[in-house]
C-alpha cells in the first residue's frame, strides 16, 4: 500500500521540487509538533521545571518556526497534500473519538442494574440450564485488584461478579482462565463457608507452582481435580456440576446507528465513517481470546 502511495504522488506530480515542497512541509510540521509534545513530556512526565519546558520550546520552536513559515508560500504548490492527508486521517480519528463518546454515553443511560437482573431470576418465564455462564466484560480497576470476585445475588442465584486485570503484553489462554476462575471461585466458598473475611489472593503462583511440578508442560488441554476437605457445601458441588457441563461466555455484539432526527453530518460521522471504522476492528471475543464454540453473542442496536 505504501509503494502504490508513492508512485501514485510521484506519477501525479511529476516534478521534484513539487514533492520536495510537499515533503518538505510535512517534515517540519512533524518536527514542530515533536517539540510541543516534548513541553508536556517535560512537564508533566519528567516532572521538570516549566521554565526549563518553556526554553526548550523556544530554542527549538523559533527555528522551526522559521522553517515552517518559509514552507507556507508553497502550499499551492505541492505542499497541500500533506495537509490534505492530515484532514483526512483527523476526520476518522474525530469521527471514532465522537461514535465512541455516544455508545458509552447511551450505555450508561440505558444501563441495567444489578437489582434489575437479580429479580429477573425467580421470574416464570426465566429457566436455568447448567453450565458456567460469564458475561464477559472490562472494567477499569485499580492495580491491586489482579483476580478479585465477589457475590452480586443471594446464594440461591448462584451469581457472582469476577473482575479480572490482564496487562497488554500478557498472553490469554482460555482454558487456563477457566482453570484460574474456577479455583478461585472454590477460594471464595470456602473463605465465606468458614466466615473470614475474603482477599484478593493471587492464584498465578499457585498456577506456575502446578505447571512446574507437572514437569513445565502447558500445551493441550488441561484437567484440574479439586480435592475438598470435608464435607462438601452444595454450591461447590454445584459449581462442580456447572464445571463439567461447560463454560459459555457471554458478550455483547453492538451496532451504533444515528437515530432519524439526527443530522446529516451526524448520520455521516456515525453511519459511515464510525461504522466503517469498526467493521476492520478486531472484535472483542478475538482479542481476548475466547473459543468460537463457547461464545454467545447478544446483539444490540445503538440509536445514538
């Protein structure tokens, strides 16, 4: 793509001093800019002083200024496509910022709260099949809170909210997060069956401890056998039972549309071009890694 770029600039200006006026431009725009964002890193990164900001800028920025105010009476002359391409790629990155401000913003009106769903569970119409069934989503937590789970519902709803924290580098295995969710999910029982007060407790030792006494192996697929002192307590038992009949994960698939007493420029922004951004992006259940045979996705329409 960027080969067919180049000839396409090449080809269309035919002329040397055309392109090195555009790229020119481009170049010390690039490089003024650089010196702005250097003001913040030395601010607010470096913690340095702000006059110490102030006379880097000015050192620097003054000549590049000069660079760049002799670049400007060449606009007209090649030196708009750079410009041209920055409008471009602004438009997409404001028309993405804009379609997602307006999904969390219609998220969060429309909002189903914990209440809401615990009273749906006695409902008639609402019957219950077995298995382990998680609805999969990501909030922000803070950095001690790696796997952390906790009852939302009475204990006769077998409902709990587990908040996981994955760093970007981090790799996702389904199965061992499976694996990590269930025992944790025996950790919570048991601490509560006894009445002590539950902690986060980091089972990613626990999980290196069993993989480097099974002689290190990590691939296939793995079983886990839960040995539970004592009397077993019926949720166990259960969450046992829901374990061998599977785990669904449960996500949402949306679509953001422009309601009809929008705006053109709106529907355009929403419809179009937001639209069109989140058609190439990678859907959630690829990142995050979740087996296509245990995926459920509810799909909702976003009228914004």
């Amino acid at each position: 793509m960027l080969m067919v770029l180049c000839l396409a600039v090449v080809i269309g200006f035919r002329d040397t001093d055309v392109i090195g006026n555009a790229y020119g431009l481009a170049a010390i725009t690039v490089m003024f800019l650089t010196t702005c964002l250097m003001f913040l890193i030395i601010c607010a990164v470096w913690k340095r002083n702000i006059f110490m900001a102030f006379l880097f800028v000015m050192s620097f920025g003054s000549l590049e200024l000069l660079y760049f105010s002799a670049s400007l009476p060449k606009v007209h002359r090649g030196g708009w496509l750079p410009l041209l391409i920055s409008l471009a790629l602004l438009t997409l990155m404001l028309s993405w910022h804009y379609g997602t401000s307006e999904k969390l913003a219609f998220e969060l009106q429309n909002k189903i709260s914990i209440a809401c769903l615990v009273s749906l569970g006695p409902s008639p119409g609402v019957s219950r099949v077995p298995g382990i069934g998680l609805y999969v989503m990501v909030p922000k937590v803070s950095a001690s809170e790696k796997f952390l789970v906790c009852r939302i519902a009475p204990p006769e709803f077998c409902l709990f909210q587990c908040i996981v924290r994955y760093g970007y580098k981090d790799l996702r295995d389904s199965n061992e997060f499976e694996i990590l969710l269930i025992e944790k999910l025996m950790h919570f029982l048991k601490h509560e069956s006894n009445g002590e007060v539950q902690s986060p407790i980091h089972i990613t030792d626990a999980l290196a401890t069993r993989n480097k006494a099974s002689g290190g192996e990590t691939g296939g697929r793995k079983k886990v056998v839960f040995q539970v002192l004592g009397s077993h307590d019926k949720e166990e038992m259960e969450l046992m039972e829901a374990k061998e009949a599977g785990v669904a994960y449960m996500t949402g698939n949306t679509h953001v549309l422009a309601s009809e007493t929008s705006s053109l420029a709106k529907k355009f922004a929403i419809n179009v071009l937001y639209g069109l951004l989140r058609r190439n992006c990678c859907r959630p259940a690829i990142t995050l890694g979740i087996p296509h045979t245990s995926l459920i996705e509810v799909g909702m329409v976003y009228h914004v």
